[in-house]
C-alpha cells in the first residue's frame, strides 16, 4: 500500500512537472491562467458533484435496511469495523454486475451496486466488494482522481492554448508544429499518467479492502464473476456512463482490443494474483 501511494505521489508530480514544462515551452502568459482557471472550475465541479453525477448516470436510488437487509447489514458492519460514518447505499437496476463508492470524504461517501451484482455474488463475495468500495472513500481516491483530472486537463488545455497563442515563427513560442505535436502529444501522455494513477489506486483498494474483510480470497472470487458478467452484459459506451465507468470496480464497457490497453482498470487476472499472494498462495 505505501507503494502505491509513493507511485501515486511520483505519478502527480510527473503530470505537474509536464505542466510546468509546456508553461515554460509557451512562455507563460494569459493563456496558461485562462488553462488553470478552466481546469480548477471544471474539475472542482467534479469534485463536488461526484456523487450525484454517478449516481444519476446509473439511474440509482437509495434504499434501507428494510428493503437490503443483507447488503446494509455489511455496509454498517464494515464502516463501523474501520470507525468510519456509514455512507448512503444505493442500488442501480443495471442487470450487469458492477459496484462503485463516490463522496469526497468519509461523511459524504455513497456506495452503489447494481441489482447484477446481488444476483450473482453470494454474502461473502458481496462483503469483499463492499470492503474495497470504502476502502476507496478511506483512501481519500475521489481526491486524488480530481486532483489528477485537473491536471491532465490543463495539458489538454495548454495543447490548444498552443496551438491558437503559440504558434507563431518567433523565438519565443514552439512554432505551429510545436504546438501541433503538443495538442496531440500533451493530453495523450496526461491520460496515460491519469490512467496509471486510477490502475494504482484500484489495487490499492483491494489490497486495504481485503485487509478490511480479512478475506482477499472472497474479492478474488467476485472479481472473477464481475468480469465474467460485465463481458456477457456490457453497458453502452455512451457519455452518460464514460464519466462514471473509471468509479466503477470493474470496466462496465467491452474493453476490445486497443480500448483495454487504455483502460483505467488494470486486468483482473493480476488483481486475483496480487490478492491470492496476500492470502498465502504461490503459483
């Protein structure tokens, strides 16, 4: 876990080194505030509305004890086990299996399955899922993924500021092919790195779920079921649901081909690896 977080730390201060590079590239200016300015409001937005963004994309609504006795009675075990508040619980009536936490903090946290996910993973299975969807809210992820959206969007940003500011022939700016490379080239490399950030951040939810539960081997086992259906049931890779799918434990979406090489979800194969080295197996 505290490699990953080094990673984390390593991975953000590469996209601000990026950032500070292209600034120095194009010279500074207005251009680079109007980016900064976009990138906070946009990203700040996402911050704050995470929740409800998520939640409205998958059509969730909230429930209670009464109607999921079951699921509640892990969500409250759990939070109360970590010393956490226990967060609202939602269930989407998506019939893939998925699962995913949002909230800023601990007291504003929301974890949502879909009604897939109860049909397909038995209590303990189910326990393991939920652990590592707090874990992602203790983690503090919502943080780190805005902080690392916002960068990423200034690059993207600072590409077209560039290329319309600063593309000139003079000394002073890249020139039009400069500006043209780094439009191409600056968002790629910020999504990659973002993309390495959301990998790192999900095995380190699996790893401090399993510690949560004490039982890596029932998340190994939901993971494999979650893939299996989410192959079987894709969701439609439309707008809605792309803002949500990297929240989300496993890619909602086919994933084929080039799309799983930028996939923000690392493969489950090395997930169930990793948890079953923490449960004592060796392959």
């Amino acid at each position: 876990m505290h490699r990953n977080g080094l990673r984390t730390a390593v991975l953000l201060g590469a996209l601000s080194a990026l950032i500070i590079v292209v600034g120095a590239w194009l010279g500074g200016g207005i251009g680079v505030q109007i980016a900064l300015l976009v990138a906070l409001s946009a990203n700040g937005a996402a911050y704050f509305f995470s929740d409800r963004i998520a939640l409205s994309s998958m059509r969730a609504r909230p429930v209670g004890e009464v109607e999921q006795p079951v699921l509640y009675r892990i969500v409250r075990e759990l939070s109360t086990g970590a010393r956490q508040p226990m967060p609202r619980l939602y269930v989407s009536p998506t019939m893939q299996p998925n699962a995913f936490a949002t909230g800023r903090n601990p007291r504003n946290a929301a974890v949502c399955v879909t009604y897939g996910l109860t049909q397909v993973l038995d209590e303990r299975e189910l326990r393991g899922v939920i652990g590592h969807e707090l874990s992602h809210v203790y983690n503090r992820d919502i943080l780190i993924s805005s902080v690392a959206g916002a960068l990423a969007t200034m690059i993207t940003y600072l590409g077209y500021v560039g290329l319309f500011f600063g593309g000139g022939d003079d000394d002073e700016g890249p020139g039009l092919l400069g500006a043209l490379l780094l439009v191409v080239l600056g968002p790629v490399a910020a999504g990659m790195i973002q993309m390495t950030i959301s990998r790192s951040r999900e095995f380190q939810a699996d790893e401090s779920g399993a510690r949560l539960t004490g039982d890596p081997l029932a998340l190994a086992s939901a993971l494999r079921k979650i893939e299996m259906g989410a192959r079987q049931l894709p969701l439609p890779e439309n707008g809605r649901l792309a803002s949500s799918a990297h929240l989300m434990i496993a890619n909602p979406f086919r994933g084929a081909g080039i799309g799983r090489m930028f996939s923000t979800h690392p493969s489950t194969a090395e997930r169930v690896a990793r948890l079953e080295r923490m449960a004592g197996y060796r392959r």
